[in-house]
C-alpha cells in the first residue's frame, strides 16, 4: 500500500522551516512577512473577480460537457476528469489562460507594488 500526502505537503513543510528561521534570524519582519502575504493572496482573489466581472459569460466551467459539481467523484485513469464540449476544447483551454493571466497580472501589480 503506498502513502499518498496532501498536495503540496512538501512546500507546505518548506515554508513552515521557512518562516520558522525567519522567526530566528529576525522575528521583526514576521508581522512584514504577513502584511506582504495577505496583500498577495487578496490580489489573488480579487484577479479572480475581475475575470468573472470582466468576462461573465466566458467562464471556463461554461465549456464543460456536465456541472462539476455534481460528479460522482470516481476519477478512472484512462479518460478525463471532466470532459469539454465537443469542438471547444480550444476555447476552453483560452479562457483557462485568460484567467490566469488576469490573476497573474493583479498579483504581480500587487507585488511590484510592495
């Protein structure tokens, strides 16, 4: 039987060892450290919301065959896990990258920022 971690359980070790030398080296900057976090990830969330207002009718889940939502949660490796409308596969991959690049240009906005 094989272990399966968390996703992102690694990086999530990485930055605890991280934040804990932090916590030696200079414990001044912790409160620094968090003010950048939470503006980062609220640039996040609000590059999420631009993309629904700017776009509301191009939404990426508009493209797949059936509502997310209600799957059955079996996941067979020889077949996708959520399958696209025949014919808008490309369209569907562009609006994934469109709200990506939306997210990514607020968060780095945010960032170059701080």
């Amino acid at each position: 039987m094989r272990l399966h971690l968390p996703r992102l359980a690694m990086c999530s070790v990485a930055a605890a060892l991280l934040v804990a030398a932090l916590a030696l080296i200079s414990p001044a900057q912790l409160p620094v450290m968090l003010y950048k976090l939470s503006l980062v990830l609220l640039a996040g969330y609000v590059g999420y919301w631009l993309d629904r207002w700017i776009f509301p009718y191009a939404r990426p889940d508009g493209y797949l065959a059936s509502e997310w939502r209600e799957h059955d949660g079996d996941y067979p490796d020889d077949e996708a896990d959520y399958t696209v409308v025949p014919g808008y596969e490309h369209i569907y991959a562009a609006a994934l990258l469109r709200r990506a690049l939306v997210v990514l240009g607020v968060m780095l906005a945010v960032g170059l920022g701080l």
